[in-house]
C-alpha cells in the first residue's frame, strides 16, 4: 500500500487506542461509515435536481384545472407519486453503485481497511448509509407531496402516509442490498445501475404476471418460471400508491408489518452474498 495514501478527513472512525474496554465496536465503525454516505449525498446535486424537477412538474400540472378540481387532484397525485418512485430509485441505486468503486478508485479503500474495519462492516456501512440517505431523499419528496395533497383536498391521512412511505423505504432497502451486490459482481458502476435499474423497473411491471405467463409454458420451462416467480422479491406488494390516490383505507397493521419482514428478509440476503462476495474479492 502507498505510504502517501490517507484516508480522507470526511471519514473519522473511532479512536481505538484507548483500553480493549473503549475501543470501537464494529457498530461504531459502520455508523462513522454510513454518516459519511449520508454527507455525500448533501453534497451532490443529484437530489436536488430530481426534487425540483418532481416539484415543478407537479406544480405545473396543479395550476391546470382541465376536468374540475375533484378529479385533477387525482391525476395530479398519480404523477407526483410516480415520479416520486422513479426519483427515488434513481437517488438510490447511482448513490449505492458507486460506493466501493470509488473507494477502489481514489485508493482510499485500502486505508480504510487498514483501520480496524472488516469487509463486512465496511459493506454494511456503506449499505445503512445509503438506505438512510434514501429515506431522507423520500421524507421530502413525501413533505412535499402531502402538502401539494392538503392544499388541493384540505385534509392529510397521516396514518395512510406514514404506511405508504414506510412501504417505500423498505422497498429501497431491498433495491440498495441488491445495487450493493451489484456493485462487487460487475466493474464499472454505470452498467451496475443499468442493469439493477431494468430489473427493478421489471420486477415493479411484470413481476405479479410472472406465474400467469409460466401457465402458457411447457414443462420444464414452467416449472423454473414458476421458481423464478416465488424466488424474487415482488418489489410491486410495496407500490400502494392506489391508496393515496384514491383516499382507501389503511392496510391491516399485520400485514403491513408482514411486508415489511419480507423486505427485511430479502435486503438481509442480498447484503449477506455482498458481504460473502466482497470477502473473497481482491482489492488491488
């Protein structure tokens, strides 16, 4: 390793040269690690730019009245949520892709893991880093979108809010695991977020008809269709925006908490073969 290479200022680990008893724990280590995922996100404009195109458009749109307020309102939510989800998942895969990459290529990843930093935290670091800076991203495009909603139908259901963006970030947890996994398999993190992006948009589109197309199949190509179906995550059971959009009522809180579970299982898969990936894998 070259002696002149240092770790950059913007990361401060905790001090470890104090008694065994005060030396950093590994979940010190990936909290040091995620806030600095998170101030790189303040920094670059890639939040930015998505919300004020989100916000412009929708207002654009708000000062039309074409079909009389009850049902512009509709449609305005149908365009303010979508572009909220692709938003999202935009900020979430290019912020989660070019994590290791970069360290690779500014040559702070070896410094890094000359700290008392394993393979493994530095990965879930980076992971909780990004999930969080996802959901701060969704906090305010939520903000926005609520008070876009009480402004045009004087109310604001909390509760439905609070379960549809909660669905939502464990959605984007599921997607950053997937993006990090990505980011250890394939070289550059441009065809990282390509391909994660395509079959994200694949999984949220034609994962629910994915056992209705493998009943038109032969065998055995229906039997692996039919795996493939119940193998990957329905990314789809997190979209309710048919809620919001059309003032329904809350989801049971079992279920939501079962959603949320299987969100959890599958980000807790994808960050696991990461870690076990990026352990094997050369550095230099």
């Amino acid at each position: 390793m070259n002696p002149a290479t240092t770790l950059p200022a913007s990361i401060k680990l905790p001090d470890t040269s104090g008694p065994a008893g005060l030396q950093a724990s590994p979940w010190n280590n990936v909290t040091a690690i995620a806030g600095v995922v998170i101030k790189e996100l303040r920094r670059r404009k890639d939040f930015y730019v998505l919300f004020v195109l989100t916000a412009l458009i929708t207002l654009v749109m708000g000062s039309v009245s074409i079909f009389g307020e009850d049902k512009i309102v509709r449609y305005l939510k149908e365009v303010c949520l979508f572009l909220i989800w692709a938003s999202s998942l935009v900020i979430a895969i290019t912020t989660t892709a070019r994590q290791i990459p970069t360290e690779r290529e500014n040559r702070t990843l070896f410094p890094l893991l000359a700290k008392p930093v394993t393979r493994h935290q530095l990965i879930v670091g980076k992971f909780l880093g990004c999930w969080l800076a996802s959901g701060l991203a969704l906090l305010c495009f939520y903000f926005f979108f609520g008070v876009m909603v009480a402004a045009k139908e004087h109310h604001l259901p909390v509760l439905n809010y609070f379960q549809a963006m909660t669905l939502h970030w464990f959605a984007l947890g599921v997607v950053c695991a997937m993006t990090m996994l990505g980011s250890i398999v394939f070289a550059a993190p441009s065809s990282n977020n390509t391909i994660v992006l395509v079959v994200c948009a694949g999984l949220l589109l034609m994962g629910r008809h994915l056992h209705k197309v493998a009943l038109r199949l032969s065998e055995p190509i229906q039997t692996v269709v039919i795996a493939i179906y119940y193998a990957i995550p329905h990314l789809e059971l997190f979209d309710v925006r048919d809620l919001l959009i059309h003032n329904w009522g809350l989801i049971p809180w079992p279920v939501w908490l079962a959603a949320l579970g299987y969100a959890a299982v599958y980000a807790a898969l994808f960050l696991g073969l990461a870690c076990l990936l990026f352990r094997r894998k050369a550095i230099n």
